[in-house]
C-alpha cells in the first residue's frame, strides 16, 4: 500500500514565463483520492497548507487537504482571466 505521494503540477502559461509548478502532497487524501484526478493532463482543485520549499526551487509546495477534479475547464477563459488579472493588478 502507498504511504505517501506527491503530485508535480505544471502550467505553462504565460508561455513566455517559466512554467508554474507546484509540488502537491497526497499523503492525507491518499485513500479518497481517484485515479482519474492523478491523471496526466487532468485539472484539479487543491486546498491544502502552502508550506517553504524544501529547497531552493521557486517550486511551491502544498500539503493537500482536499483534492476533486475539476470539471471540463475552459482553457481560453482561464487564460484570458489570468491576463485581465495581471493587468488589473499591474504585473
């Protein structure tokens, strides 16, 4: 039986950004979690404890709580929130 996992979850975007990543520990949702939710490509929600990294990396790292997939997401929206977003607030 596994004890522990981390899940490595990567967004490129904006595509002229380095990509965004995060480190997610599954520890304590292990037993609830699906196998359709670690799939590749797959969206999914995460609450959890953003904690330091463990190493110098601009990786974050979250102690997950709460993991559910998160539906058809609409790729093309999403982005362009993220734009408005920054521009709102100036990056």
């Amino acid at each position: 039986m596994t004890k522990t996992a981390t899940l490595r979850l990567v967004h490129d975007y904006p595509p002229a950004h380095p990509p965004k990543v995060a480190h997610v520990n599954i520890q304590h949702v292990l037993e609830s979690i699906k196998r359709r939710e670690v799939d590749v490509g797959t969206w999914i929600n995460v609450i959890g404890h953003v904690e330091r990294p463990q190493d110098s990396s601009s990786a974050v790292c979250v102690q997950a709580v709460a993991v559910w997939d998160a539906g058809n997401v609409d790729l093309d929206a999403y982005q362009k929130a993220v734009r408005r977003r920054e521009d709102a607030d100036g990056i």
